[in-house]
C-alpha cells in the first residue's frame, strides 16, 4: 500500500513537470520545472522499489540511482542554462 502511494505520488511529479515544461514560456523556466519534478519523481519512484520489494540489495540500487540523478541533474541544467543565457548575450 505504502509503495503504491509513493509511486502514484511519484507518477505525479513526473506529469507535473512535463506539464510544466510544455506550459511555460521561457527555457530556462521549462528547464527549473523539468529538473525540479522530475527528480522529487525519481525519489518517490525508487523509494517506492525498495519499499515494496524489501531487499537491501533493491534499496542499495535505489539509493545509487538517486544519487546518481541528483549529482547529474544540476550539472546539465547548468551547463543548458549557461549555453542559453550565453547565446542570447550575443
């Protein structure tokens, strides 16, 4: 039941942020609500795996990949946001 509810919740975030990001006018505003959502999204989506399959090994997997979306995901909104905000200056 907890598992289903973070992966609704999960679900959610994700329809949000595409939402978002069809909805806004500018880039770098679509950029915020992609990388925002989307992330809190993969939280509830991997904390929902290790909740309902209840194996350290699933959790230990969960936990990498999280890790891995929320060290990579500033990095190239930055690098994107950088190259638009370099590219309208000229």
């Amino acid at each position: 039941m907890i598992a289903a509810i973070l992966f609704l919740l999960g679900a959610l975030m994700m329809c949000i942020a595409t939402i978002g990001m069809l909805r806004l006018p500018d880039p770098l505003s679509r950029m915020h609500a992609g990388t925002k959502a989307a992330s809190l999204g993969i939280l509830l989506v991997c904390s929902s795996l290790a909740v309902h399959f209840a194996s350290w090994e699933i959790a230990l997997r969960a936990i990498f990949i999280v890790l891995l979306v929320f060290m990579t995901v500033p990095v190239g909104a930055h690098m994107v946001a950088r190259k638009l905000i370099e590219d309208d200056s000229e």
